[in-house]
C-alpha cells in the first residue's frame, strides 16, 4: 500500500522580503523517485530544508507522514544525505563507524548507548556501501567519494521509508556515480523507499529518478518523465534544448 | 621535601582532589566547545565571573554561589545575541566580556578598590581551596560529568554536523541551551584551580593537544581528560615544590605536553 510521505500546499518562503519559493503544491508517496532540478538559486536545497523543518515558511503546509513538519517526530523514518557538508572539518577527529553510529540517533532512547541491533546495522551498511575497510579512518583522511559514501551511510543505517538527498553525485568520479544511482535505484524498488534527489545531472536523472519536478522559484513541472518529454507545452516552456537534455537517455 | 612528603598535607589532597575533578570537566567540555569554534566563550564567561565575584564582595556573599547563577544568565545571554539577535559568536561574546570587566571594576571601585580576594579569584588560589569547596566542585564537576556523558551522541552530533543532527531527531535549540549552562557552570567551577585569567587555558589547551594524536572521537576525550589531570596535578606539585603560582604553572605545563603533541604530529606525519 502506497503511503503519503511528503505533503506540501502553496508554500512560501521569503528572505530579506523576497521571494524564495512561493506557489509550490505537490505530494510524494512510498515507491516515488523524484529528481528535483532547476538553476541555480532556484530553490532546490531551501525547499529540501523547508520540507524537513529545519526553516520555516512563511505560508503553506508541509506535512511529513501525515504529521506537520514542525511538529515532526519520528525523524527514524527520514534519510538526509545534505549537500556536500561545505562546513566539515577536515580535522575533526571522528571516525567512520562513529559517524555512520550518528544516523541511528533518531530510533534510540536516552541515554542513546549503541546495542548489537545498532552494531549489526551499521555492519550491513557498511558491507552495502563497501565501506567496511576504512570504518576506523579519520573522515577528514578520505577522499570525496569516500566521505560521499560514508554520509551516504548515515542517512540510509536506519532503513529509512524516505531519502531525501542534495546534490549526492558532484564528489562522485562516472563509475562511482553510476553505482550509486544503481543503489538509489535498487533501494526504491526492492524497498519501495521514496527518493528525492536534487541534481544538476539533467542528463542522468532520466535514467533512474521516476518523476521530475523542475523548481525555478516557483514549481514550473511536476510530473512523470514521460509527460515532461512528450509535452509541446514543456517545449515551450523550457525550450528544446533544455528539454532534450533531460529526455535524451531516459529510453 | 619529596611527593609523599606534599601528598600529607591537607591542602594539597584538596588542592589535587578538586583540581582532578575539574581538570576531567575542562577537558571534556573542551573538546566540544574548540570543534565548535566556541574556545573563547571560556574567556568571555570568566570575564563575567570577574564581575559576578566582584558582586559576591561587595554583598559579602560566596563568590561560588553568587557567581553560578549570573554566569549562566551570561551564557544564555550569550546564545540568545546569536540566536535571536543575528550577532556573530564572537562578537556576542565580546559584548557579554567586556560588560562583565567593566561591571568588576566599577563594583571594585564603589567597594573601595581591589583587595587580596578578588586577586585570589583572578589568578587562581587552588592551595587555599576549602573542604565545603571541594564538596561542591566534587559534586557538581560529577553531576556535570553524568548530563554530558548522557548526552554524549547528541552532543556530538550538533558538534559534527547540527542541520543532520536536527533530522535525526536532537533538538538542537534545547540541547545548545544545555551546553552554555555546563560551560556556564564549568567556568565558575574552575575559577579557584587556575584563575579567571586562565580558565579558557584549561578549556582550550587539552583540547588542542588532544587534537594532534587522536585517532577517533572517543580517544580525543580520553587523551584530553588524560593531559588535564596530569597538568594539574603535576602543575600543582611543580608550583609547590618551586614556590611558583599554581595557576600559571598548570598552564604551562598544559602548554609543554601542547607542544609535545605538535611535535609527535609532526614526526608521524614525516614518519
């Protein structure tokens, strides 16, 4: 049965008197993979974090799993993989296994100990991210693509119902990008995870995501790929270039 | 006159007991506040516990209890100017340490200057610490020690990454609120063992040292914990036995075994 995961009604969000989002309405359901592009600035990674509570909007309703955003608890049903952490410290001493422990934090009572039940997820995501060699390296010691995947990690330890990720390919090399879109991939059908993924890689996101919803300031398409490549009206809107992009590889 | 002879003296048991507690507070607090980029808040709240003393006096009262609640009425002040007010960090701790000086010296001044206890306060007087002293800075130093080890996980996850840590559930406004009171009440805590003049140094510098050869989160709380107690008891007897004050001699030798760790970081990473 297919469950209402995201829920957004004519949101808006405005900083310093402008603008930000406004006008956005759409819905999200268990088994949905939904790549969200558009420009730069247009809003993508601030709708993200409406969505999750972390700013508030100035109009509309955001509802997680029913729940208003702002009342939300049960956070162990959310992955959140944040654009590439611009603020990591480079020498903060944590490890991977310590790391990736952190995504658990939502589904533990205080005093938050980890159990065996914790220590055997982390081993399984360890192993699904073949990661398991570096678990006690500094993440400052790693490269891009590792720290991608150990945040990667973190978001997914919890076997959550919705992942929500930004930008997750930009540290990616072509080889380690396509295995990861192959993951993405294989967790929305084989555990009917709803997926959103904000990516400037127009070009891929045919290929795997299921529906496109194209953000510029306000929600210019929301719709499955097949309706966004057939539409004359989308022609026009974004002009065939920009449109050919998107569709070219989704065959 | 050896250790042992030191070691049977009254004071220096209390001196070393209270010094030990609060030395494990620091550091463990410490670790937190320098990945925070939050070091200087030490400096700022000691800077407050300068007028909050300076209070005390003039009312006659326990510097130790008169002390606690301002500081964490600062601290508060503090997170506040940056939460709610948009002023950067360090400028709100600027602002929250200098009207903490200004407010001890015009209180000194109406009081009728400064006198030995005040200069007690400001550069430590661990030797002089009183039994009741060593109860409270036990007690509370345990109780602090207990909230951040209970904390522990969420604590480092607003550390690491605070928008993450808000998804998985830490309510970070409520917990950083947390963190200012036990800073708040770690600085007040240690304002006998090394001085509000040194306080951010037992804050900051086992942190730093801990830093060059930690190999995971957990490690760089045991090695800090480590380097502070062995400063301060080591610091204590040094200042004894040489007649050398106390305060400044715990901070130099957190400073040579600082200096220790940059060059054990350096010949590990030429090895």
């Amino acid at each position: 049965m297919s469950i209402e995961v995201i829920s957004v009604k004519n949101l808006r969000f405005r900083y310093n008197s402008l603008d930000v989002l406004s006008e956005i309405s759409f819905s999200l359901k268990t088994g949905d993979y939904i790549g969200l592009v558009g420009p730069n600035g247009s809003g993508k990674t601030t709708l993200l974090k409406v969505i999750l509570g972390l700013v508030r909007p100035d109009e509309g309703e955001v509802r997680l799993f029913g729940q208003n955003s702002t009342d939300f608890t049960q956070w162990q049903k959310i992955g959140y993989l944040p654009q590439k952490p611009a603020a990591l410290n480079p020498h903060f001493p944590v490890t991977v296994g310590e790391i990736i422990a952190l995504g658990l934090l939502s589904r533990k009572k205080y005093p938050r100990h980890m159990n065996r039940s914790d220590e055997a997820a982390i081993s399984s995501v360890l192993d699904l991210l073949d990661i398991r060699d570096i678990r006690d390296r500094l993440i400052g010691e790693l490269s891009g693509g590792q720290q991608q995947r150990v945040f990667l990690a973190r978001a997914i330890v919890n076997d959550p119902d919705l992942l929500i990720l930004d930008e997750p390919s930009t540290a990616l090399d072509p080889e380690t990008r396509e295995r990861f879109f192959a993951l993405m991939g294989s967790l929305n059908k084989e555990k009917n995870m709803a997926i959103i993924i904000v990516t400037h890689d127009t070009g891929n996101i045919g290929r795997f995501a299921s529906k496109l919803l194209y953000l510029d300031k306000k929600l210019l398409f929301f719709g499955s790929f097949e309706d966004f490549c057939g539409s004359t009206e989308i022609t026009r809107l974004f002009g065939e270039f920009s449109q050919h992009v998107i569709c070219h590889r989704h065959d | 006159m050896d250790i042992t002879e030191f070691l049977k003296y009254g004071f220096v048991q209390r001196a070393l007991i209270a010094g030990s507690f609060i030395a494990l507070l620091c550091s463990t607090l410490g670790v937190f506040l320098v990945l925070r980029r939050l070091s200087l808040i030490g400096d700022g709240l000691a800077h407050a516990t300068f007028g909050s003393v300076a209070v005390a006096m003039l009312f006659k009262m326990s510097p130790l209890y008169v002390s606690i609640p301002i500081v964490m009425i600062c601290a508060v002040g503090i997170l506040r100017l940056t939460e709610k007010f948009r002023v950067y960090g360090d400028a709100a701790i600027g602002v929250v340490s200098s009207l903490g000086i200004a407010a001890g010296v015009m209180i000194s001044s109406v009081a009728g200057g400064f006198n030995v206890d005040l200069f007690s306060y400001l550069f430590g007087s661990i030797l002089s610490i009183s039994l009741t002293e060593v109860y409270i800075s036990v007690g509370l130093s345990a109780v602090v020690l207990f909230v951040l080890s209970f904390f522990y996980h969420d604590l480092l996850s607003i550390t690491f990454d605070e928008e993450a840590s808000k998804v998985s559930g830490v309510k970070t406004e409520w917990m950083n609120t947390l963190f200012v009171l036990l800073t708040a009440l770690t600085v007040v805590l240690s304002m006998k063992v090394v001085g509000i003049m040194l306080i951010s140094a037992l804050l900051i510098l086992p942190a730093v040292t801990a830093l060059q050869v930690s190999k995971s989160f957990r490690s760089t709380i045991a090695i800090a914990a480590l380097v502070s107690v062995v400063s301060v008891i080591s610091g204590t007897l040094i200042s004894f036995s040489l007649d050398l004050p106390t305060g400044a001699s715990i901070v130099i030798v957190n400073f040579v075994l600082f200096s220790m760790g940059l060059l054990y970081k350096r010949a590990a990473g030429s090895a």
